[in-house]
C-alpha cells in the first residue's frame, strides 16, 4: 500500500514539475543589478519576481504556469523592456539583452521570436504615426490644408500598409499564440489595427484555432468574450439605426460652468453626439474638424453635445483653447460614466449624428467630407 501511495506522489510531483518553465536570463551591462520579471494579466501587468544578476549578469528564474497554456511574460531593467516572451509550460527560454541597443537574442521558444518581430514590426509603424499625429496637429492649428491633407495620406497608407502585413502575418500562422497580440494591437485608442466590424472574423478565426490546441486558455475565452461583445453590440446598432421613434436616451452632464446641460435641449434639431477622450492628442484633432462643421452649419441649425471622458481640468483647458464653443459637457467619471453605456460607447471616440426627428442616421463619420456632406443632407 506504501508503494502504491508512493508512487501516485511521485507521479503528482512530475506532473507538477511538468507544467514548470525556465527562463534564463543574460545582461552583461547590468551585472549585480535587478531585473522584474512579470506576467500580463489582460489589462494589467503584475510581478512575478525580481531577478538579482550575478556578477556576470546572470540570473534564472523556473515557474510553474497557472493554466496548460501559453502566457505571456515581460523582463525589464528600470522602465525599459528586455523581451517579451510567450511562455508554454515546460519551456526552457534563454534571453541574452543589452541595455544600451535595447536589443535581445531569445533562444529556446520559437513563439517568442515570432512576438519580438511582431512587436518590432509594430514599434517601428508607431513612431512614424506619432510624429505624424504632433505635426498634423500643427499643420492644422497653422492653417495649412497643404500639408494637412499630405499627412493624412501618409498616415492612412501607413495605416493600409501595416494592416495588410499583419493580416500575413496572422494567417500565415493561425495556430501562434502570440497572435493574440497582434489582434489588440491599437495605433492609439481610437485607431486599433483590426477595427473594422468585418475583422471580426479574424478574431474567430484565430480564436478557433486556438482553442483546439489550448480549450482552458483565458485569452481564448477573451477572445470569446470579443466576438460576442461585438455580435451584442452589432445586434444594438442595427436596433438604433432602424428604431422608428423619435425620441433619443437622455443625458444630462455638467458643462465647464457646471450648469446642467441636456440633450433634450437639442429636440427639433440635426445635432452631433460625440464621445471622446481629451488625453488624446489624435482625439483632440476632430475638435478642430468639428469646429470647421460647426462654423459652417450652425447658422442654418446644426448643434453639437459633445461628452468628454477623463480629467476635468484638461478638458476645460483644451475646450477653450480649441474654441469649441458648442455645448461640451464632462461628469468626470471617465470610463465608469454612465453616459457611456446610456449609447453603448465600448471605444473612444464615438459619434452619432442625429437628424431633425431624432433619429440617428449616421456613426462615426470621422472623414471631414464624408460628415459634411451627410449634415448638409439632414439641415
């Protein structure tokens, strides 16, 4: 009986043992000093462990997984990122990183290659879309519709192009997990990679195929939750857009003066309901589209209840220097706002125009000339 029982523990302990993952670490350039190790949580990072280097820069961590899945796990040196790795049970990783090139050689899990060429891939199309964003704003706050309108373009082919690369790239290996990170990929909050409601079926299809290699995993079952989110959301729009009565959710928010302001002000008017986030610098560029549309048509009608998501102060002091003179209201509650499940915003920004009888007859019109011309429909 003794042998039985020992030989079940001695089982259980190399399952156990089974499930562990090695990572070994090497940064010459910071010999003695620490290195955080830390696991992604969805939204969130946490710490796993900080890593004492040797003299010769060395240290290793081994770690047993919390499901019979990948995961992903991030080494970093004060606030720079060594290497972001996919870790599968049972792996033994090898990082070898320079603090000074921001470079790092990773042997041992093919699935963290591939992640360090999609996160190169990516880093490199951001920092041409920043500086593209600062001088679009300039260009706009300057008046020059010349160069505006070449940035535009520069940044919708680098968008185009970066997108028609990660779709290669997801489906030329549907089976990776470090797909999973290149479908959350975002050029900032309003602009993900794959944001088109006809992408969906990318989510479904690398959430398919994951979920026959890994049925437990939590970011399948997020990716779960996505496409039904959508679907739900999808499913409300068309309710919306078809809906025949006349009468629009109410809101009632707070403006700069703290005056109640509430859209039912707006009844018998074509006017925009905009959602946004003043944080964002790309945000702040539909104020000065909208601040064009507005100077054009408010005279023959038009309003504007535009709803800002996030701190007060910025709001106020972007609103006056932008001249938004419609009406700007803020509850200052952010994301727990319940403005922002009132229309079913999930993303920001978010816009519906509504005509004279209240009904909503266009969302997120974003193009400039694409919204002129569906407000010159409705006046």
């Amino acid at each position: 009986m003794k042998r039985y029982i020992l030989l079940i523990s001695i089982a259980l302990m190399a399952a156990s043992c089974g499930k562990k993952a090695t990572v070994k670490v090497e940064v010459k350039s910071a010999a003695g000093k620490e290195v955080l190790f830390s696991k992604l949580n969805f939204n969130k990072i946490d710490v796993v462990d900080t890593l004492r280097l040797d003299k010769s820069g060395k240290a290793s961590v081994k770690f047993a997984l919390p499901e019979e899945a990948p995961d992903f796990y991030y080494l970093s040196y004060g606030r720079k990122r060594l290497a972001s790795l996919v870790v599968k049970p049972g792996d033994k990783i090898s990082v070898v990183a320079d603090t000074l090139t921001g470079s790092a050689k990773i042997e041992g899990s093919p699935e963290s290659q591939r992640l360090a060429m999609i996160d190169s891939t990516f880093y490199a199309a951001i920092a041409k879309f920043d500086v593209w964003q600062q001088e679009l704003v300039q260009a706009m706050e300057r008046g020059d519709k010349e160069r505006e309108e070449q940035i535009k373009t520069d940044v919708s082919n680098l968008y185009v192009q970066y997108k028609r690369g990660a779709l290669k790239t997801l489906l030329t290996q549907p089976a990776s997990f470090a797909n999973i990170s290149l479908l959350y990929q975002q050029f900032n909050s309003m602009l993900a990679v794959f944001a088109d409601p006809n992408d969906v079926y990318l989510f479904r299809t690398i959430r398919d195929t994951l979920k026959t290699l890994y049925p437990t995993s939590s970011y399948v079952k997020a990716l779960t939750e996505v496409i039904e989110r959508h679907d739900a959301n999808e499913a409300l729009r068309e309710k919306i857009e078809k809906a025949q009565q006349t009468l629009y959710p109410e809101l009632s928010l707070p403006d700069v003066n703290s005056q109640t302001r509430r859209l039912s002000e707006l009844e018998g008017k074509p006017f925009i309901l905009l959602f946004w986030m003043p944080s964002e610098v790309s945000q702040k560029v539909i104020n000065l589209h909208l601040k064009e549309i507005y100077n054009l048509y408010h005279s023959k009608g038009l309003e504007i209840y535009s709803v800002a998501v996030g701190d007060k102060s910025l709001w106020a002091t972007t609103i006056k220097e932008q001249g938004a003179d419609w009406i700007n209201v803020n509850d200052g509650k952010g994301a727990s706002s319940p403005a922002l499940g009132i229309y079913n915003v999930t993303t920001l920004p978010a816009m519906f125009i509504f005509n004279k009888e209240g009904k909503v007859v266009a969302r997120d019109l974003f193009d400039t000339e694409k919204l002129k011309s569906k407000i010159s429909a409705i006046l």
